[in-house]
C-alpha cells in the first residue's frame, strides 16, 4: 500500500533562515506528489505539485521542491522562512492511476521564531 | 467567490444524535471528497465520489454516508454519532481529466465535537 512518512513532527526555525522539510514515499508507480500547507483553523492550500518532467517544481510563496527517484523523497525548501510560514506542512501521493486517493503524510509543524 | 464552502464551520452535538455536514463547490469540478482530520492532525480520505463512482474508504463505518444531490454538492451525513467522531472534516474538489490526477481544493473545515 502508498504510504508517506514526514520524519518530522515539529520543526522551528528563525525568521530569514532556510527551511527543508523532508518527505519520503512508498508507491509503486510514478508518483504524483504534492505538499499542501494548513495555517491554523484553516483548510489546506496546494503549495506545489510533481507529475512529471523537471525534478525541481517551484511553487507559491516562494517554496521548492525537488523530487529524487533513487531516495523516493520529495523535499520542500524555502531559502528564507518569514514568520507567516509558521503551519502545518503536509507532504502526500496520489495513490492510484485515476489520482482519486490521495494518501497525506502524518505534517509536519513548522514554527518560526522571531 | 469562495470555491470549496462547508456548513456549519462547528458542530456541538450529543452522542447518539444524527447530523448532517454540508459541502459546496463553485469550480465545476467533477470530483469531490471527504476527509477526517484526527486531533493529531493526520489526514485520512473517506470517500470520493464523481457522478459515476463512489469510492468508499473501506475503515469508514457505515454510519457514515455521502449524499449528492447533484455535482456541485456532497453532503456528509452521520448516524448515531459516537466520541470517536470528533474531529475536523474536510471537503475537497478536483478536476478530474482523463487518468490524471490535479491538485484537491479544500474547503474551510468543520469540527465537529462529541459529548
């Protein structure tokens, strides 16, 4: 079965500094992969997307992502985290051909110091 | 112009009760789900649905059940609640073309509290 693990529960991190927040997957196919971010009593908002061809998918408010095959991992970055990024992050794979299933990883909780 | 909407946004009830969970989308998409956000925060699908198929999470208990009464619309309804069943839940859309999979839409959340 798809699964995806985010190893991290809860990262914090300073306002300016860079971020990565890791994501690993288990499919068996191609994956479609997605990192979705939920702000506090809010729903979730698409950050970015991977269905094929360029391995680096750049997404809104300045997050990226790099897809590598070999380490079934699909890590979102940004280079420099501003205190409205404090959320929850979560990281998931669509899980079968029609993309209907989408299997989410556990989040992981990003805080952001002053 | 909100695009993925949810009533109530918070739902008190007692247990035992039935209670239904409203859901609306203005994208014309063709997909729509529902998701329960546990107090860990983790996520789990319940149901897809698209005017042709139901896909029902085969952990969801009967007690739950979808409804649409047409494809702007998937209601959530929920028999002889239980403490278990509070929760936040999430309704989505997507456009579904062909096999492929496009991002989901998700709507504002509805929690709901058990007592």
């Amino acid at each position: 079965a798809q699964s995806v693990t985010q190893p991290d529960i809860h990262i914090t991190v300073s306002e300016g500094a860079s971020l990565e927040l890791r994501c690993n997957y288990s499919y068996g196919a191609t994956p479609y992969l997605f990192w979705y971010v939920q702000s506090p009593g809010q729903g979730l908002q698409l950050l970015l997307k991977y269905f094929s061809g360029d391995t680096l998918v750049q997404g809104i408010k300045g997050f990226e992502a790099e897809f590598k095959r070999s380490q079934s991992s699909f890590n979102l970055r940004k280079p420099s985290v501003h205190w409205s990024d404090a959320a929850e992050y979560f990281c998931a794979v669509a899980a079968d051909n029609y993309g209907q299933n989408f299997v989410f990883g556990p989040g992981t909780r990003l805080s952001v110091l002053p | 112009d909100t695009a993925v909407s949810q009533t109530p946004k918070y739902l008190v009830t007692q247990m035992g009760n039935d209670k239904s969970i409203k859901c609306e989308q203005n994208l014309g998409h063709d997909t729509m789900y529902w998701y329960k956000q546990d107090s860990k925060k983790f996520l789990k699908i319940m149901f897809s649905y698209n005017n042709k198929e139901l896909i029902i999470n085969e952990t969801v208990p009967n007690r739950f059940s979808p409804k649409s009464p047409d494809k702007a619309h998937l209601n959530l309804h929920i028999n002889s609640l239980e403490l278990g069943d509070s929760a936040v839940y999430f309704c989505a859309s997507s456009p579904l073309k062909g096999k492929a999979s496009y991002e989901q839409y998700f709507g504002p959340g509805t929690r709901l509290t058990v007592t």
